[in-house]
C-alpha cells in the first residue's frame, strides 16, 4: 500500500501537521536545513585534512624544493594554482634577481 516514497512523504507531512502544528514546519525545516548545512561543512573540512595528511606524509627525494612548504612560510595562497604559479609568486615576494658575480 505505502510503497511509493510519495506515499511515505504525504503520511509524514499529515503527522507533522497533527503533531507539530503548521507553526512548527517551519521551524523544523530551517532546522533541517542548518543540520545539513554543518554536516557538509564538517565532511568537507574532514576531506581537506585527509587531502592535507596525504601531501604532507608524501616523502620529498633528496634534494627537491618543498615549494608549497616555502610558499606557507610567506603567507602566499597555493589553492588552485599549478606549482609553476606558486613558484612565479615565490620569486615574486622574494624580490629575486639573477645575482651577476663581480672580479
């Protein structure tokens, strides 16, 4: 009888009615909407750690530059840019010119 998920909707939303009263719908679905709102923001930061613990835990060969590691150590933002842009954007702050040996 109640097999379609329509017929499950209309009986919940005629119990909330009866229940909860039509001042309370609502209130119960901004509720809704900001308990949901929290749990993507939470999976969403839980992504970006493990995202994070990933690249960190990677070992560098020996002698590589750990770009992004010098890009965080002078406050430059590395979201959503290649690693040629980061470097661009090191040299840049750092106010680097090819240095000429004098005799």
């Amino acid at each position: 009888m109640f097999d379609a998920p329509m017929d499950w909707l209309i009986i919940i939303v005629v119990a909330l009615i009866i229940f909860g009263g039509t001042k309370k719908i609502p209130e119960m679905a901004r509720n809704l909407g900001k308990a949901t709102g929290e749990y993507k923001r939470g999976q969403m930061e839980i992504e970006n750690e493990l995202k994070n613990s990933m690249n960190s835990s990677a070992p560098k060969p020996e002698g590589q530059v750990d770009y992004m590691k010098i890009a965080q150590d002078l406050n430059i933002d590395t979201n959503n840019k290649t690693i040629d842009q980061i470097i661009k954007e090191i040299n840049e702050k750092l106010n680097r010119t090819p240095e000429t040996k004098t005799n």
